[in-house]
C-alpha cells in the first residue's frame, strides 16, 4: 500500500513554524501589497482594484 506520509515527505514539527507577526509588520505589509498594488495598475493604466493579487 501507500505510505502513511503527506505527499511532500515527512510531519514537519509543529514548533518550526514561523512567529506570529506583530501589528506593525501586518500593516507594513498590507501598505506594500496596497502600493505595489497601485502602481501595477497605474503601469496597466486599469483602475486600481481590477488588478488581482498573486497567481490568479
């Protein structure tokens, strides 16, 4: 049969995840991701919010 493992190896342990951000870097990151944003849509000259995020 299969291997009682997830597909990209084994159990990771739980305590090497990343610390919780603090309020200071969520804003940071939600004004970069809102400028980054805005000039992406300027480049395109669409109207901002038209634009999507990422990997569609």
């Amino acid at each position: 049969m299969y291997a009682a493992t997830p597909r990209g190896g084994a159990l990771r342990a739980v305590g090497s995840r990343a610390p919780a951000a603090t309020p200071r870097a969520r804003l940071r990151a939600a004004l970069l991701r809102q400028w980054r944003e805005a000039q992406r849509c300027a480049a395109m000259n669409v109207p901002t919010g038209t634009v999507k995020r990422g990997r569609a």
